[in-house]
C-alpha cells in the first residue's frame, strides 16, 4: 500500500479563458478503468478483501484510516490517496465520517502524477500533509 498527496499545493493554477482553479492531475488510464465514489458513515468501513485489480482510494472530504496485510490503520485525510495493487489484502475505514473516489483498473500508476507520502514497503516519506507524522 501507498498513500499520495492529491492536494491543491500538488496542482497547477489555471488562468487561460479567464479561468481561476488550480488542476491537480491524479492518474492516466491506458485500458479501461472503473471510477466510484464510497459513502463512509461514522464508524464506516469497508471490509477486509482482496483487491480484483488496482485501486486508488482518494478522500476528498473526511478523515478515516486504511490499512493492508503488513501495516496497521495508517490515518488518512481530505487530498490523500492510498494505493493498492492486485490481488494486495486491504481495509478501510473511518470514525467520523468520510467520502472517496475510488478508481479501479489494470493501468493506474498514481506515482506518475501524485507524490508518495507513505510506502509500506519502504516506511519512505512518513510525512502527513494534513499536519503531524504517520506512526507505524
């Protein structure tokens, strides 16, 4: 599992056509993929399974925690992006409350836009954008 940083810091503003946002790229599809988007009450989860293909996991409003096979819960907050690949065990959850997209498809390579902010392979880069540190 890795958590990316997707937030507005990580993007480009944009002014062409007399526009003002900023673009934050997340990830290029090169095969079908299948985007969602999960609704986590408090005290939500979504249960411990095998993923079927790639699957990137971003918060885009709430905190929660996920975790795979060899981490515990990780926190994970608003502009953050946990990754797994196929066939990798994982769960995710929250007490508050929590609302991700959820991108799924053979060709996700999240790192090609979004920095890594937490590897569990690694333990690289334990910084949390939302303020504080990860704890393993």
């Amino acid at each position: 599992m890795k958590i990316h940083h997707f937030g507005p810091d990580r993007g480009e503003r944009i002014e062409k056509f007399d526009s003002d946002f900023i673009f934050s790229k997340i990830v290029r599809f090169h095969a079908e993929a299948k985007v969602s988007c999960f609704y986590l009450d408090p005290n939500g989860i979504v249960g411990y399974h095998q993923a079927v293909t790639p699957q990137l996991f971003l918060v885009v409003q709430g905190v929660g925690w996920v975790r795979d096979e060899t981490s515990g819960r990780i926190p994970i907050a608003q502009y953050q992006a946990a990754f797994w690949d196929k066939d990798e065990w994982h769960e995710a959850g929250t007490d508050t409350g929590l609302v991700a997209i959820v991108i799924e498809g053979e060709s996700l390579n999240p790192s090609e836009y979004m920095q890594i902010v937490w590897d569990g392979l690694a333990h690289a880069r334990q910084v949390n954008h939302a303020g504080g540190r990860f704890e393993k």
